[in-house]
C-alpha cells in the first residue's frame, strides 16, 4: 500500500520522465524546493558544531557500559534509552518488549587459556557467543592445526577426536568492510564440523584486523535451533601467530582452557522508540536507528553507541526546526541485534501483523562504527532514484559520493527491507572498525569527533529530506 | 687503566689537534682509515638484508614467551641464550648467576577489576611489580581520586583511610620517549603516600600512550628495601577515562579487585655473555647487549627481545667478517633489568672486584624497541669527540643524526657508566614504544622488519668501528 503519490509540480515531472526515459529521452532531474535545500543546509552546520551524539554516547558507556542482550545491563541501557529519548523532547517514547534465548560468558570477561605444550605461555583468548562451558577444572588437549576454514573444510582424513581444532585465515581490512563475511565463515559454523568430527573445543583466529591481543567475540550461528556442546574461543592474532608458528615445528601442542559460558534460557529483551511525529502525514514513517545491545568486552561505544547517538542526535537537531518535517521520524534502538537481529525481527513480525509495515517509506541504520560517510547509497524504486540522486547531491560537499541502487540499509533494517520497505544508506569509512569491534577496545576514545559531526550532519540532512519531499520511495519497482 | 694509546699517524694528528685546539687553531678531524670504511659499508650492506635479529627475537618469544626476572620463564630464557650464542659461533659463552628478591603476580595474568558502583562494569587492570595481593576474596572500596600525582602530593587534607586512591597524569608520547619519566613518577613512589595514609590499594592511569584496554605494568620504587603492604595497579587509560569521567559526577565510586600478586623470598637470575675475541688486543672490550628478562604480560619482543636479536645479529656479522676487529665485543644479554637493573649492578660489581673495569673501552645497550635509530650520541673524553663524530659520518646515510656527548648508554650500562665507562648511544625513534611497552601487545608482529635491519646495519657500524678503531674513548676526560 503506497499511501505517498508523486504529487506537485516536480513530483509530476518526475513521473512524466521516467516514462519518457523508456522513449530514450533524457529525464528532467528532480530538483529539490530550496527552501527544503535552505533547511537542510541550515541542519549540516548545526550538526558540524554539535556535541550531542558524542554526549550521548559517552553518557551510555560511562553509565550502562557493556550491555549483551538478555542481560540486566541491557535492560539497563532500556531505562537508560527512554529516558534520553524523553529528555530530549522526542514523542510516543516506549518499549517493545519481546522475548530471546540468553547466552552469557558465565563469570568473568577474562577467560584462562594457556598454551601448556611445548612451549608455555599465556593465550588471550574469548569465548564466542553461543559456545559452552569447560568442566569446572576446565579442558586440555592437543592441537588439530587446520590453515584456514576452507582448509578444515575439505580435509576430513584427519582425526581430531579428543582435540582443539584450530582454524585460521586472516581478514582484510577494507574501507567497506568486506573482508568481514569470508573471515566471519569459520565463526559461523566450523564449531559444527569441529563437534560432529569428536573435537573438545573449537579455536578460532581472531576475526578482525587488529594486531592487538583482545580477541574479536561475536555471535556463532546454529541452524534449525542446534546448539554447541563444545567451548568455542576466538585467539587474539598476535596469539593465532605463535599458534601458527608453533605448528610449523611440528610438535605437539597443547592448550589449557577453562570458560564458563553456555546458554541461560528464556530472557527479555526490547526495541526502544522515540518518534518526531510529521505536521502532515504523521502515519507515514522515515524510520532511523541503531541497536542498543553490544557485546560484554567492550562499552559498545562504536558498535552501536554510535549508530545511537548519530540518529538520536540527526532527529533531535531535525525536532529543533521551527517546523517539523511532513512525515513521521521514528528512530528505533533495536535490542539484541549482535545475538542475531532478534529485536529488528520482533519489530517486522509486529508491523507485518498489525499491517503498518507499508507505512515505512524508507528505513535505514547506522552500524558501522564513527568514522566518516564517505558513500550514500540507496535501495528504492526506479521512478524515485532521481530524488535519491539529489539527495546524493546535497551530500556531496561533505565528502559523500553517490553509491549504488543495490544498497542494504543496515543489519536492523534487513527484516524491513526484505518485506520491501526502500532503504537509504550512509556507508561509513571501516578501514578501522575492525581494530576494535567486538572487542574490549571498543570504548568511546575511539571515537574522533569531528567524523562524528559529519556522520550527524549526513543523517540529519538525509533523514529531514526523506521525511519532508514528496516522493515515492517505493515508485518504479517492479512489482508495482 | 687505559690501555689503548692513541698511536699511528691518525691518531697522533687526533692528540695534536686536541691541544692545537687549546690554542684555538681548528683541529684535523679524525680519518677512519680506508679499509675501515669498507668493512663498515660492507656490514651495512650485509645487515639491511639480513633476517638474524628477527629471527632471533621470533626463536625467543616463541619458544620461550614472558620470561619475568627469577621465575624458571627467565631461567629457561639463559638456556636459550646460551645455546643461540652457540650455534651463532660465539666465544666464552657463558652465564654469571646472582641472586634476586622474587616478586610474582601469583595464579594469572588475567587480574579481577570491577567497578562496582555507581556504573558497575569490568575494569582492565594489572598489578604494578612489587605490589601486595589482597585477601583471598577480594578488597572492595571507595575511590579517592587525584587527578595528577602533584595533586595527590599536594593534597594532604583528603582522608583516604580505607580507600583506594586513584592518581592521574597522562603520559605524552615523543620520539625521545622522554614522557615516560614524568608520567611514571606516580608509579615509582605513589604507592608510600597512599600507604602512609591508609589507603587499602593505590591505582594509577596506565604509564604509557595506548588508548588500548591493557595497562602498563612495571616495577615500583622501595627506598630503604620497604615493600608495600597495599596492592597497586596500573588502570588501562580508557578505563582511567571513565574514572575520571565519574569522578566528574562526584558520586560515591567503588572498586572490587582480587590480586594474588607478592614477593616470594630469594632466587636465582643470570647474565648470559658471549664474544668475539679481539684479534690484537683481546682483553680490551667493547661491551654491548640488551636484557634477556621481560614484563609476564607480553612477550617481551620490543622489551628487550629486540635489543637481544639487534646486539646478537650485528657481533654475528662481524663474526663473519674475514678478519676479526682489534678488541673483543662483548655481547651481555643482562638479567633482571626490569626489576631494577639487577644483572647490571651484579655485572659491575664483578668488574670493580676483578679490576677488569676500565678493560671496559666503551659500552652501549640497545633497549628501546625496535624503531630505526635516528641520533648516535656518545659520552666519551673530548679527545675521542673527533673519532666519534667520524663515525657518526659512517651512520648518517642511514637517516642517523649526530647527537650530543652526554648521552646514556642505556639502562643496564648505567652502573658501568656511572664507574667511567665511556658509552656510544643508538637513539631509536620512540614515538609509539610505549603503544605497546609493558603490556601484552609486547609481541613480535609489532616490529617492522626493516627499521629492525636498519639497527642492525647501525650497530654493525659502530660496534665493528668501536672495536677496530685505534682511539682511547676516555682520552680528554677532566679526570685524567
């Protein structure tokens, strides 16, 4: 259901090019009203001078700090995150609540791993979330030396009954983070070849691309609902090296470790809301976000904190108009993103039952971290992408090129984005993201403020545009 | 005792010119003798494509890891040496024993740290040497925060009985490194105000420039042979930064610690030597090295793995050479440095009994990491200057400046130093050193290969010049 029409002079335009463009005659570009372009700009200023998100993230991490999915701290950053909402003027502030499967590291974020053979030496090590726990006395075995996930893969001659099974391969940094996906293979599944094969435990090269000994934790995957029997740990890089190293020697290895993870049962958990209601189409949603929960390392002042602050701050600076925008803003801190987006699922499933889930023009997240925007991309229909160009345009003097139409609008978007809700997307630099995510490092000094500023500035402009021009975000697609 | 005269024509012109220099007539600089110039080219040649010192310190950290002064990790690390001594072809290799006061961190080097009000969350934290455990259970107090050391000196009305007292001061990095003794003034004697005033547990800001979680350890001061009765612990500096952050607030702040760390009576240390015996004048000695113990946290590649593999790897090529130097170079890899130059004082001591003393011609350690070596400084008689800066000639095209002669030759040449030895200096560029000094990023993937292979090519030069050259390095001195 598009309850949004092109209408008005340009809207019209728009529509009478896009049909010309299949004549092969150029289209008439959208063009924004100036004093839509005016405000926007007024917005980019404002939030190059502001220090609100790095106010409100260093207020979450100095006051709720870690706060894993399922736990009383994540409720915690909940109250934390009604009552920021509140105090900065945002309406309909409420919790969704919904239920999850709690895992916990058990009773510490040291956990004890020791290289014990051939040559002694204390490992840093993590447990990755979803693994089990060691005997109270904890486990020591040898080591199944396997390069990489694809070289574990393919040889299945070895025995590694009784054994630590570790598996290599480095990630790659990247401005665009791609080396995240193939490096995050083994943290996926390999803790289901590593058990179904008799090993103890699974060990795995950190995944992430820091040179630091605070190995990378994150959520394991377990399809149809398994879960693991082992321990399974992340190994800090410099650590995965000695590792490797020692292998090449062709002793026996031995590692020690001991962890008290494993699976707690049912917990709560909850999407916080805050909304901007529209002057004119208040049921119609630009819906904005980051996710509230974050790992138990690190404070998860860049993973989410800042995706948090940087939309809490772009919609309260939009709030501070002296008019607020034609549709609704809707800015969702989801929970329990990092244990496998079951708050964002939560959010979908309600609006696909209650039948609001058309109601959301165009979505998108931020989290990536706080380095700066350098990509705007977009995933709208054919008939609205000269709208998204213009947008682009607008962004463009702070550094912003136009990306492309294939855009996903962020992990918390993907069940929204599936059910066919448009996405906009302000891809952040990550070249070092992976120095700190998912790890104790993730603390709020990492932050550089002025990247900051500018990620605030793009969302505030972005965000203002989608929810004040008159388009169709959906216009053009396919099965329309 | 001088044994080295200043003869041969080079020399005798040098003599000359010193005392035409009285007479204000412009001296004859120093000529290194043709041959010289090439062997010390060709060394540099050999060293810039050479892998021993990072093999070296990668046999070492591997095989051997932390190696805290009199624990059997130190003891197995003087086997090491030995043997790499061997096979390398040195001569009178050899371990000279001393005792030491044993201090250890106890059970882990994962230490319990929780903030426990008003924000609980878990604190990355580590003992400073020398420090006492608390009970079995744990101590949890309220915070006394100071925001520098001048202020905790200062500040003497503030009751601190039965709290833990946090101090300040952030380290700034440099080149020269020359913050370290500022920032660690807190970390020396700190913990005797805090004690004297009944203080349960000192915390300082971790000594050091790294925004990482891990703080820096290292040994505290104790005039008069007193030892703490409190534990203190170095607090990583995001952790500090969220301190000082609550203590903004000024609410009531409380800290749980558990720390098992103590001294545990008498032990057994060594420094493990080997030579290359002077062709012409072997019982003249050119001494050079680094220390052989480490920090338990890290695997003590930059301290003093480096030093270790750069000294070792530059007397090996000149080993190699067809023809061995004049004097005999002296490789001492030192023990117990870290706890307060142990081997060092030990090794002096020896020499002053012997009178082998001022058979000592010059000295120098490598001890900073493993950075290029940007100034050569020396600490030699006025008459040497000459010779010293035609060395410093021979090192400037690898980037090397001359520096001044009131130069250190290192911490563990401090004793033979301070008994007359004149000493040569390395400088290496310390401006990220303490990113990762005393803490457990101290491992083998932080060195470059090819600032290593610089220093390498810069103690080749000098050690080999040092030891061929036809100079008396004390000659000039007021007291002769």
């Amino acid at each position: 259901m598009i309850r949004s029409l092109l209408i008005g002079a340009m809207g019209l335009a728009s529509v009478a090019c896009a049909h010309a463009q299949k004549e092969d005659v150029p289209p008439t570009p959208f063009v924004i009203p100036a004093e839509n372009i005016a405000t926007s700009q007024a917005l980019k200023e404002t939030a190059l001078k502001s220090d609100l998100a790095l106010d409100i993230i260093t207020d979450l991490t100095t006051k709720v700090g870690p706060r894993l999915a399922g736990t009383p701290q994540e409720e915690k950053a909940r109250t934390w995150g009604v009552e920021k909402f509140k105090e900065l003027g945002f309406e309909n502030v409420r919790v969704e609540p919904f239920e999850l499967d709690l895992w916990t590291r058990g009773r510490s974020v040291y956990e004890e791993v020791t290289l014990t053979a051939p040559y002694p030496q204390p490992l840093y090590a993590i447990s990755l979330g979803g693994g089990a726990a060691t005997p109270e006395e904890g486990t020591e075995a040898s080591v199944a030396y396997f390069k990489s996930y694809d070289a574990f893969k393919a040889n299945t001659e070895t025995d590694v009954t009784g054994k630590i099974v570790f598996v290599g391969d480095r990630m790659t940094a990247a401005r665009t983070g791609e080396g995240y996906g193939w490096a995050n293979r083994k943290r996926r599944d390999a803790w289901i070849m590593a058990e179904d094969r008799g090993a103890v435990a699974l060990f795995i090269r950190s995944v992430g691309t820091s040179s630091n000994r605070f190995a990378h934790t994150g959520m394991m995957s377990f399809p149809e609902g398994r879960r693991p029997n082992i321990p399974a740990l992340s190994v800090s890089n410099p650590d995965a090296d000695q590792i490797e190293r020692i292998s090449a020697t062709g002793e026996d290895m031995k590692i020690r470790l001991k962890t008290f993870a494993g699976w707690r049962g049912k917990s709560m958990s909850g999407n916080v809301i805050g909304e901007i209601v529209g002057r004119e189409n208040p049921e119609e949603i630009v819906i904005i976000g980051g996710h509230l929960d974050s790992w138990d390392t690190g404070t998860g002042a860049l993973d989410d904190g800042a995706g948090v602050g940087i939309t809490m701050a772009a919609a309260k600076l939009i709030a501070d108009l002296p008019e607020k925008p034609r549709r609704t803003i809707r800015v969702v801190l989801f929970g329990a993103e990092e244990v496998g987006l079951v708050g964002a699922r939560a959010y979908a499933k309600e609006r696909m039952e209650d039948e609001t889930l058309d109601n959301h023009v165009i979505g998108s997240e931020s989290d990536f971290g706080a380095g700066e925007v350098w990509r705007f991309g977009s995933n709208v229909g054919a008939d609205a992408l000269s709208a998204m160009d213009a947008i682009g345009r607008e962004l463009a003097p702070l550094g912003i090129i136009r990306g492309n139409n294939k855009s996903g609008g962020g992990p918390d978007m993907m069940p929204l984005q599936a059910a066919g809700v448009p996405m906009g997307r302000l891809d952040q630099n990550g070249e070092d993201y992976f120095e700190f995510h998912h790890t104790p490092n993730d603390t709020v000094d990492k932050i550089e403020k002025s990247e900051l500023q500018q990620n605030v500035a793009a969302w505030a402009m972005f965000t203002y545009l989608a929810a004040e021009l008159d388009v169709d975000y959906r216009a053009g697609r396919e099965e329309e």
